[in-house]
C-alpha cells in the first residue's frame, strides 16, 4: 500500500515539476497542453494506487466506494437542481412574453373594433356624397386622404393581430414543451435522491460494520497508526518529488503568513491538535473543524493542488503546496471542485464539507506541515471573529 502511493507521489509529483519548469515567471498560466499531460498521468497514478488497493481490508474498499459514488450522486445532484432553477427560469420568461403577447393582442383588437367604427361612419356618409359637400378643395383632399389612412391603417392592424396570433400560438406550444421539460428533470432529481438515500443508508452501514470489527484500543491504534503512516509517507514523496519545483508558489512568503491565514471553514473544533487519541497513545496532528455537509472548504493561503484522491480515515482529501515546503491538507470532503496541478489563492472553493472515510459526524479535518513534520494550525490562523 505505502509504496504504490509513494510511487503514485513521485509521478504526480515529477509531473507537477514538469508543469512548472515552464511557467516559473507566471505558475498560473500553465498551458492546455501541460495540463492536459499532467492528469493524462494522474489518471496512470489512479490506476496504479487501485491496484495496490486490491490487497487491502475489503470492507474499508466497499465504504470507499460507497463515497465514491455518493461524490457522484451529490454531484448529480447539484446538477439537476441548477438545470430545474434554469428551466423555471426559462419558463417563467416564456410565460410572461405569453401574458405579453396576450396583452398586446387584447390592444391591438380594440383598436381595430374603433377603425372599424370609423370607417363605418365615413362610409354611412358615402364617398361620393362627402365628394359633393366640400366646398373647398384643401378639405376634400383632408378627408380622402384621411379616408385612405384609415383603410390601410386596417389593414396593418389585422396583419399585427395575425402574427401577434401566431406568436401566441408558438409561446404556448414552448411553455408546454418546457413545463414537459421540467417535469422530466424533476422526475431524475427525485430518482437521483432516492438513489442517494440509498446509498447513504448503504455507508452508515459499512461505518457500523468496521467499527463493531474493532474489538479494542489496540485494533483501533493498529489501523491509527496505519492510517497515519501512510498519510506521512505520501507527504514525503510529495516533497521529495518537488523539490525541484520553484520557489514563486505566493505573493509573499508562506512562513510570514503565521497569525492571518483565514479558516478553511467556520465551525466548532470536534478535535484540537496534539488532544489524544486511541486511549492517550496517539496525539491529533491537526484540527477537526465542524461542519454542515456541502459547505465550501476555501484554501488558506495561495498554492497549487499537489494531490487529490482517498486515503483510509482521511477520506477524499486535498493536498495543497505552498512557498517554503509548507502544505495544507483538506480531508473529510464530500466532493472537490479543483483538480491536480490547479493554482488557487487564499480564499478560493477546494471542496465541500463531508464526513467521507468512514465517519458519522461531518465536518473537515485539517493539516499544516512543514515537510513532513505537523505544526500546530491554531498558531497560523488569524482570531475567529
């Protein structure tokens, strides 16, 4: 396990480098082609770490997957939604240019119905008869000439009654179509929930299982320790693999950041860095912050994504470099919005609030290293407001 994530760190890494030695004046403008190379590899890096996963403990391989597709699910999720408020949206507009259209076509029929009016009077009197009682030619030319505006002025309102019909006509078949069309998606979003539920039943399961399998302190410092171990060794391929990677990763530089660094969310602390754990044995190496599911995770500072996947305990995480070998780890998520290779600044969305790796209570575990060597975050974060 421990040497196909360290293998799988040295390529993501070295791939970084790779990205980086072309872009040292300005490591934001990698190229769509850099890129494009880079998670070509990653995906290599991913196909290696499942084959090592394949000798690992088969329930926490099942509650892995379960994640994974719950990530999906979610995604698909926030999806749907955002494609019913579109379509809502769309349908109210097609709705209101009906009501529009309606309004314009009452107008337009009441102006006729006093044309018609008009033209009855004039004609009730004769053309010829209005010809004999002028007296004077200027006003027989007024009143043949009105005469005839009256007539085509007809004639342009029925053609505006017509095409204000047909348009009438056309936004009630869209606001059909629409309501069709909404209908539908609401029907995916209630399957996509109810699939959801499911699979999140299917976790809380797996979680009652592999707790129940840990029969004590030592079962449960057995798999801390592990845990912990191979989170360490993959940090250190990460700073083995980079350290070729130049210095430019902040504005300034990360170590002068020590008392301002925003929180990554806001919430109460579950676990405070260096309380025990597994009976006093062990000691937290960072901070467990409480959280609703799905709130924005945010970087603390500028850096680039250097690592992205699942680990045992840690769940889905997010591995950020900064200037000066520091890094900031992101674990717990529910989904992530960036990907390896991806410069953020202090601030930016990494990831949402969850409680993947196997935990009930949702909220995001955090990590800052020097190296490979824990600091305490409480000391780099600025005073909670």
């Amino acid at each position: 396990m421990t040497g196909g994530i360290a293998r799988a760190a040295i390529i993501a890494g070295l791939s970084l480098a790779a990205v980086a030695a072309g872009a040292a004046d300005d490591p934001a403008r990698d190229s769509a082609e850099q890129l494009e190379k880079l998670r070509a590899r990653i995906e290599a890096v991913q196909q290696n770490l499942e084959q090592d996963r394949s000798q690992q403990d088969e329930l926490r391989l099942q509650l892995e997957d379960s994640e994974r597709r719950f990530m999906a699910l979610t995604r698909e999720l926030a999806g749907l939604r955002k494609q019913i408020s579109e379509q809502s949206a769309l349908r109210r507009r097609t709705e209101l240019q009906r009501r529009e259209a309606e309004s314009a076509l009452r107008r337009n029929r009441a102006v006729l119905a006093r044309q018609v009016r008009a033209a009855y009077v004039i004609g009730q009197r004769g053309q010829a008869k209005l010809v004999l009682n002028q007296d004077r030619g200027q006003r027989l030319t007024r009143v043949m000439t009105y005469y005839d505006y009256l007539n085509r002025a007809r004639v342009e309102r029925i053609g505006k009654i017509l095409e204000l019909a047909r348009k009438l006509d056309e936004l009630a078949r869209k606001v059909k179509a629409q309501g069709a069309a909404l209908e539908a998606t609401r029907g995916r979003h209630q399957g996509t929930l109810t699939a959801l539920e499911a699979v999140r039943d299917e976790r809380q399961e797996m979680v009652r299982m592999l707790r129940q399998r840990i029969v004590g302190e030592e079962d449960e410092l057995r798999h801390l320790k592990a845990d912990e171990r191979e989170l360490s060794q993959l940090l250190k391929e990460l700073r083995t693999a980079l350290q070729d990677v130049p210095a430019n990763l902040g504005a300034k530089p990360f170590a002068k950041l020590k008392g301002r660094l925003p929180w990554p969310v806001k919430g109460k602390l579950l676990a405070r860095f260096g309380d025990p754990k597994a009976g006093g044995r062990l000691k937290w190496n960072g901070l467990w912050i409480a959280g609703s599911e799905g709130d924005a995770v945010k970087a603390v500072a500028r850096g680039r994504v250097a690592y992205v996947g699942w680990m045992h305990a840690y769940g889905l995480i997010v591995v950020l470099e900064h200037e000066g070998g520091y890094y900031s780890l992101y674990g717990h998520n529910q989904n992530v919005a960036v990907s390896i290779g991806d410069w953020v600044q202090a601030g930016d969305v990494l990831a949402s609030v969850g409680a993947t790796g196997g935990h009930d209570k949702t909220g995001l575990y955090f990590e800052l290293r020097k190296g490979t060597d824990a600091v305490n975050p409480r000391l780099w974060f600025r005073a909670k407001g």
